[in-house]
C-alpha cells in the first residue's frame, strides 16, 4: 500500500466530529423483538415487583407459603410474554430467593422454572 493510498483510507475512517474510527469492533446488543413504547402499554402490565421480593424475604409465619406462591403465579402470568429490561434485576432477585427456598420448601421449583423459561 503507497503512503498515498493510507492517508486516503485514514481519511476515509475520519468521523464528521474529527475523530478517527478505532478497528476494534464494537460490540452492539441483539433483542429478538423490539416493541415501541405505545404498544407496549397492552403486553406488559405494570406489577410491583418490590412488594414480592419483601414478601419472599420474609421469614415470619404471617406470610404463608401459600401466599408467596400466589404471588409468584401472579408474576408468570403478569409476564407471559417476557420481562422488560427494566424489570431484569428485581426478576433475578426473585429467582434466587426463589432458589434459596427449595431446599427446605420443594413446591418453589415449578414457579423458578417457569421463571426461567419466560427469560428464554
């Protein structure tokens, strides 16, 4: 490659700012489906998911096993069409309180899988 051709191309990679463009790639994210804010309204309802993490953290008998369960049912369905990406952290929070539970109360293993499967 001639000098000529290099400042050429150097000028090429120059951005309208006047910086150059690195040759690393930049890595983007993929999200299989993308919905608009306006229409997104009807898919998601909106759940307090702070609400279910206390009440799972709780170790009192006043909150049943039963009632925590019903919480988590009412989650799957609320989302069953995925999370939003606002939403991810809190979900994950509930997951593994969820995790923590089935060792000493088996019955949370359905409601964590089903978890998993609405983030796949």
């Amino acid at each position: 490659m001639s000098t000529a051709e290099a400042s050429a191309t150097t000028a090429d990679a120059a951005e309208a700012g006047g910086r150059t463009k690195t040759g690393s790639p930049r890595t983007i994210p993929v999200f299989g489906v993308a919905i608009p804010d306006g229409e997104m309204q009807g898919i998601f309802k909106p759940m307090d998911l702070n609400r279910i993490i206390k009440v799972l953290e709780e170790e009192d008998k006043d909150v049943s096993e039963e009632k925590q369960l019903n919480y988590i049912k009412k989650l799957i369905h609320c989302y069953q069409n995925g999370f939003p990406l606002r939403d991810l952290a809190q979900i994950f929070k509930i997951l593994s309180l969820c995790a923590e539970k089935i060792e000493k109360q088996p019955c949370f293993v359905e409601p964590a899988s089903d978890i998993i499967k609405l983030c796949g």
